[in-house]
C-alpha cells in the first residue's frame, strides 16, 4: 500500500460520513426552523444537505433527503402556531419545497450528465489503447511496391503493414 491510499479513507467510510454530516445538518436546520418565526422561510436552507447528498454514491440517498426535508418543512408549519398572514406562511413554505425538488432533480440530471461523459472519455480512452497507427513516411519503391524497414531490408507492403498494425489481409 502506498502512502497516498493510507491516508485516504474507504469508499464506505466516506459514505457514512456523508450521512452523518446530512443527518446532523438537517437536525440543525430543523432546529433553527423551530426557532425563528413561522413566517421565514428556513426549509430553504434543507438545499444544503440535498447538494451534499449528490456527492454519494446512490440516487435513492438524495430522493430520501428531499423526502425528509419536505416533511421536516411541512412538519415545521403545523407545529408552530401561527404567526402573521397565513397565505405569505404557506408560500415561504411552498417556496422552500420547491427550492429542495429543483435542487435534487437539477442535482441528480447533472450527476447523470457527467457519468455519461465520464463513461463516454473511459469508451474513448480504450478505444485509443487498442488503435495502433502506422506514423511518419514510408519509403516505398515505386515499381515493385515494397517497403523499406529500418534495417534497410525491402519487404512486401502487406508484411510490413502486418508486423507494424494490427491490420490484417485477407
């Protein structure tokens, strides 16, 4: 093992740690949602954890916290007692719920994207690898057609083509 992989934790490690940090964020927030007033709009804030989650491996883990934080938010409106104009509550409320579906879907259709890309570069890169391309001029005798290789022997283009490509004649 060498020293750059020592220090690097596991591929689950960094994935608990992904859903505890979600976890005690969202606690946070939910927290200062039941401290301030009802009428901001706190549930807002629930964006953080749902771009956080798009770092983890699994779709379902961002859908999950989307879930939870609009029932944290929705939760948050009946739980409080109500405070100001009713219709402004409900369109901050409206307003973070729809903030945290933009984000996750937004989030997720991206995520997608540049797996597809990331797929795309490997199909490329290993196309590239198996491709072997005969470079630079060749001496080629114009009456017999055969090729000169680098020791100075005259061979039948057919031959020098299959030792120097993979390409075959049939």
């Amino acid at each position: 093992m060498n020293e750059t992989t020592a220090n690097q934790p596991a591929p689950a490690d960094k994935t608990k740690t992904l859903y505890l940090v979600c976890g005690l964020l969202m606690l946070l927030i939910l927290g200062f949602d039941l401290a301030v007033p009802l009428g901001v709009a706190m549930g807002v804030f629930y964006v953080v954890p749902v771009l956080i989650t798009l770092w983890a491996p699994r779709k379902s883990f961002t859908l999950a916290v989307a879930v939870l934080a609009t029932i944290l938010t929705i939760a948050c409106f009946f739980y409080k007692p109500p405070a100001g104009e009713l219709w402004k509550v409900i369109f901050n409320r409206s307003i973070s719920v729809f903030a945290i579906w933009v984000t996750a879907v937004l989030g997720l259709q991206r995520k997608a994207a540049v797996g597809k890309q990331e797929e795309a570069v490997r199909e490329r890169e290993k196309a590239l690898e198996e491709v072997k391309i005969l470079r630079g001029s060749l001496p080629i005798c114009s009456y017999c057609k055969r090729i000169r290789n680098d020791a100075g022997a005259w061979t039948q283009m057919e031959a020098y083509i299959r030792d120097h490509s993979e390409a075959e004649f049939s």
